[in-house]
C-alpha cells in the first residue's frame, strides 16, 4: 500500500500511468489531488491528477468504474459538496484501478493529457464563496513591520491572534490567467496628494490555500481537535499585491484594492490525506512568547499540526522568456515556519460564530522563513525596493515590470516516501488599462 495515513515509510505501488512513477513528479500514485476541469461542450468535469494525465472522475462514473456513493460531489460545482470520507473512497478505488493493470483497457479512455484541459478553480467558478487571508509567517509579519516601524516591527496581538482579513472571492482566478496591473490611489512620501494611476509597487506573495470541505452553521463554533476534519486539502495561492496603493490604504481598516484586483491559485487541491507522511510538530514558540489561549491550544495540534512543505518562487521576464532563458529562482521557504497552524487558523474564524462554508478558501499569508533567501515576497526580498534583485541576464527587479512571470511550486520530500508536489501556480503581469 502506498496511500492513506502514512504513519511508516511503504512500498511503492507502481502506476501503470508511467509518468506517474517519476520520482521528481508532483502527482504520483500517493498524491492524487482533485481539481476541476471544463470540456469543450462547457461540460465541466471532476477529476484527479496522476502524472502528466488527468483522471476524468465522471467519466469513470458513466463507465461504471466509481460505484454510486461515490459519485456525490461530481457535478458540475466543482468538489463542493463532495464530503471528505467520499473524498478519501475516491483517491483509494482510483489507486485501485491506476495501480492494477487489470483495469488498464477500461480506465485508459479517461485519462488525458493535462496539457490538453482547461483547469477551472476546484470549486467551480464563482463556486469559491468566501476568501480569509492569514498573516501566519511571524518573519513576514516582522519583515514587513521593520520596513513601517523599524523600532517596534512586530504589534502586541501578534502572537495571541491569528491575523487575517477578508479578501475577495470573485477575483480568484485559475494558474495561468494574466494579471492586468491594477490602477488606484498612491502617494508619495513627500507629496502633498495622491495621484491615481498604475501601480508601480506590484509584487507576488508566496502562501498556501486550505479550502474548507465541511462548514458550520452560524453561531456554532469549531473545535481546535476537529478543526482538520473541515479542511477538504490544500493549494498554491499567489496573493498579489500592489505596495503603493496598500501602503496608501492600508490604515485603519486594512487590505482593499491594493489586494483584491487578483488572486492566482493552483488547480489541485492536494488533500490532508497525501500530505499526512510530511505532518511535523507545529513552530515551536521561541522561549517568552506566550503560548496560545486554550482555545487555540491542543496537544495534538502542537505535536502534528505543523506540514513540511518546500515552497518557491520562480520569475520569468519577458526578455528572459523572448531569449529562451528558463524562470530563475527568488525564493525558497517552508510552510513548517508559520507560526500558527491551519487548525489555529479555522478555529480563531470560526470563534466567534463566523460560518465557514464548503469552498471557502483561507490562506497562510505569505509565507517567509528567517533567511533573505526564505522570503515569500519583492517587499522584504528587497527591502521596498531598496535592494533590487539581480536576475542572470542583467535586469534588476525592485518590483514586478509588465510582462513578468511568476511561477509558484509547491512539493513534499521525505526519506522512505513517495514525492508529492502541488503543481503550479503561475501568472504572466499584463499591461494596466488606461
Ligand atoms: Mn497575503
């Protein structure tokens, strides 16, 4: 057995898929992350990732291959009402029939090459209903706090509240939709008053996404020992952000415009499942930080909570891509630096009776390790701009310029276990409309 809760290092299973069995690959056997795909006839399709292919899950209905108490949560919505035990009976018959080539002749016809579908977000478009965005990384929150109040970096609720604000659903867009530059009110430092035109502060910012696979009514609340049972799995989420019109904004309310013109995800949701052999303890609080209420306190969480997942980011200009240049590398973290887990995260919305909703998406915030190397964002990769970042072909970037690429990945390693990666999530910055 190669799948399901990991406690101890397996055999591998080998996929008759072969591209499946690369042992650089995002999407072996042991991985099987769900995504959404539409076809032609604007028919759209539930489906898993196995290699290079997509495993077309209603397909496999319609053959016969998925008997019928698995096929709730198919439909055209995406995975919304798809509960997690079906979920998990899903990726295990799809092991079945991708491991044993008994089943090679029946389920072949449904496999396509990923290259060749339109991946739509997992939840359907406009399926996503709500999107919370944490500030988890207690080096970004430092970070970015050293660049504002160099004396006094990190705010007293820091370390007793799991910072968030609510973003904006209806501009998530799928890996691979263009990114227009936003336009908005920005002022300089020694102007009298703002201007409004093109951002020219735009960056990425590194984190990853949980989507909620079971709610809670409204004014009930979710334990932190149940909180993973409402987490459907995981994704890539660029959170991009434009400096000069947040920094003009910000204050006292928070993110706004200068956050909701786009956010790019990944199309896989990799479950909790997958991800259990790279469980590791949650970020052990340096010595005098308090630890968290009881509410947001469980052994459990504190011991297992934590997930060892190697984050990247990847730039590609537009003269690097017109000279054949590959995506060179700005940044390397890990989500086992966040300072609050995904359950702390969930529990905290939910406290106060806030009712999270199938398809609901909530992300770290941008995740940053304690390197220079190990941050999720051009702000604190290079100092507001102060310290551009040098690229192999003599451009500097203080920011992102028109036509830049970023490519976000995602992936999991450890000794005696299958790889599992995330995919990609990637965005080409289009040209601001005047
Ligand atoms: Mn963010």
């Amino acid at each position: 057995m190669g799948i399901g809760a990991g406690g101890t290092p397996s055999a591998r299973r080998r996929c008759w898929v072969e591209s499946a069995n690369d042992p650089e690959g995002d999407f072996p056997l042991e991985n099987l992350p769900f995504g959404l795909y539409e076809e032609e006839r604007l028919r759209r399709h539930t489906c898993l990732a196995i290699g290079d292919r997509v495993l077309d899950l209603l397909a496999c209905r319609d053959a016969g291959l998925l008997n019928a108490t698995q096929i709730v949560g198919l439909g055209p919505r995406g995975l919304g009402h798809m509960e997690l035990w079906r979920a998990r009976e899903i990726r295990h018959r799809a092991a079945e029939l991708l491991s044993d080539p008994t089943y090679r002749a029946a389920v072949e016809p449904h496999l396509i090459p990923q290259s060749e579908v339109r991946m739509l977000p997992p939840f359907g478009v406009g399926g996503i209903g709500d999107y919370t965005d944490f500030y988890a990384s207690i080096h970004h929150a430092t970070n970015v706090g050293r660049l504002f109040r160099p004396d006094n970096p990190l705010l007293p609720n820091y370390k007793w509240v799991p910072i968030g604000y609510h973003g904006r659903a209806s501009s998530i867009v799928i890996s691979g939709t263009e990114v227009r530059r936003p336009s908005g009110q920005t002022k300089a430092a020694d102007a009298e008053a703002p201007t409004f035109g093109p951002s020219r502060m735009l960056d990425y910012e590194l984190e990853v996404g949980f989507f909620i696979g079971g709610g809670n009514a409204l004014g009930e609340t979710i334990p932190l020992e149940q909180a993973e049972k409402h987490i459907f799995g995981l994704c890539l989420v660029n959170d991009w952000s434009a400096r000069d019109i947040q920094a003009w904004e910000y204050q006292p309310l928070g993110p706004f415009l200068g956050k909701s013109f786009a956010t790019t995800i990944s199309p896989w949701v990799v479950t909790l499942d997958a991800l259990e052999p790279f469980r590791v303890p949650a970020m052990v609080r340096p010595e005098g930080d308090p630890q968290p209420l009881p509410y947001l306190s469980a052994e459990r969480d504190r011991e297992r909570g934590g997930f060892d997942v190697n984050l990247e980011v990847w730039l590609a200009t537009a003269k690097m891509r017109e000279g054949g240049q590959a995506p060179v590398r700005v940044s390397r973290g890990n989500m086992k630096d966040l300072y609050w887990t995904l359950a702390q995260m969930l529990t905290h919305h939910a406290s106060n009776g806030c009712n999270l909703r199938p398809g609901d998406l909530l992300a770290t915030g941008t995740v940053s390790g304690a390197t220079p190397e190990s941050v999720g964002s051009l702000l604190e990769r290079t100092k507001r701009g102060a310290e551009p970042l040098a690229l192999p072909n003599g451009e500097q970037r203080k920011f992102l310029e028109d036509g830049d690429e970023v490519i976000l990945r995602g992936w999991c390693e450890r000794e005696g276990y299958t790889r599992i990666g995330f995919g990609e999530c990637r965005g080409v910055v289009g040209v601001a409309k005047v």
